[in-house]
C-alpha cells in the first residue's frame, strides 16, 4: 500500500512539471533565459536584444512549442550561454555537483569537530558539581568577600 501512495504522490508533484514542459509560459522562461548583452536574466534585462528575445519566445509559445524546443532554438541561435543553468551533462555537470560536494564536506567536517569537541571534555565532574580551586587562591578569594561582608 505504502509504494502505491508513494506512487501516486510522486505523479501528483510530478504533473505541473509536466504541464509547464508542455505549455510554458513567458514568465517562467523569463527567470531561465540570460540576456547575451548585460548578463542577467530576461525578467531582470530591459535591453533591446532581451526585448526581442521575449517576442521570439511568445511567438513560439504560441506555435506550441514546449519549453525543451524554445532553449533548444535559443542554444541554436546564441550557445549554451543563453541558459541561466549550465546543461546536466558532460563537463558542465560539474557546475551542479562541486557546490553540492563543498556543502556535503564541510557538513561533514563541522560534525567530526563538533563529535570531536565533545569527546574532549572531561566525562567526570567533580562531586557536587563544583570545580575545585587550589587551597591558597581559596583562602585569599573568602578573605577578599569577607571583606565585602563587614
């Protein structure tokens, strides 16, 4: 039963995804496509070479065309560079497993300090919970709040 539900959560996350493929929209490529003159994406550009990009976008969309078909003719026109990602393949793969790789070690690295720090401290403490202090460092401490006292 617990695969079945499991199944069926999947395909219901799964189906916008699904959807979007088939019938983007200007705004959601917007934040995926990058501007060739300034750099940043086309909802953040107000060039004219972002401006005719977004039309060539709409006239797509509205000839049907799914999301993968519209970078495809935009990687044809301009290179890889147009698209916010890199690609998730070959070398540009990396782009998306060294940043994963960096987090995943210093996680690690800050767990085996904090296992670390832990196990250095003393196990044992003092009976009543106090730590004891040297006799005369002791004797001059009660002199000194004596002091305060009288």
């Amino acid at each position: 039963m617990r695969p079945v539900a499991l199944a069926l959560l999947t395909l219901a996350l799964a189906a916008p995804a699904w959807a979007s493929e088939g019938h983007p929209s200007l705004s959601e490529l917007e934040g995926e496509v990058m501007c060739p003159v300034c750099g940043t994406t086309l909802d953040q550009s107000s060039s004219p070479i972002a401006r005719r990009i977004e039309g060539f976008i709409q006239e797509r969309i509205r000839a049907g065309d799914t999301r993968s078909e519209i970078k495809g003719a935009l990687v044809a026109e301009f290179g890889p560079r147009i698209l916010a990602a890199p690609p998730r393949k070959g070398f540009d793969l990396l782009a998306w497993w060294v940043p994963m790789a960096g987090i995943l070690g210093a996680a690690a690295l800050v767990g085996a300090g904090a296992w670390r720090w832990s196990r250095g401290r003393d196990p044992d403490p003092p009976e009543g919970g106090r730590v004891g202090l040297d006799p005369l460092l002791e004797r001059r401490l009660d002199d000194e709040l004596a002091r305060f006292d009288a």
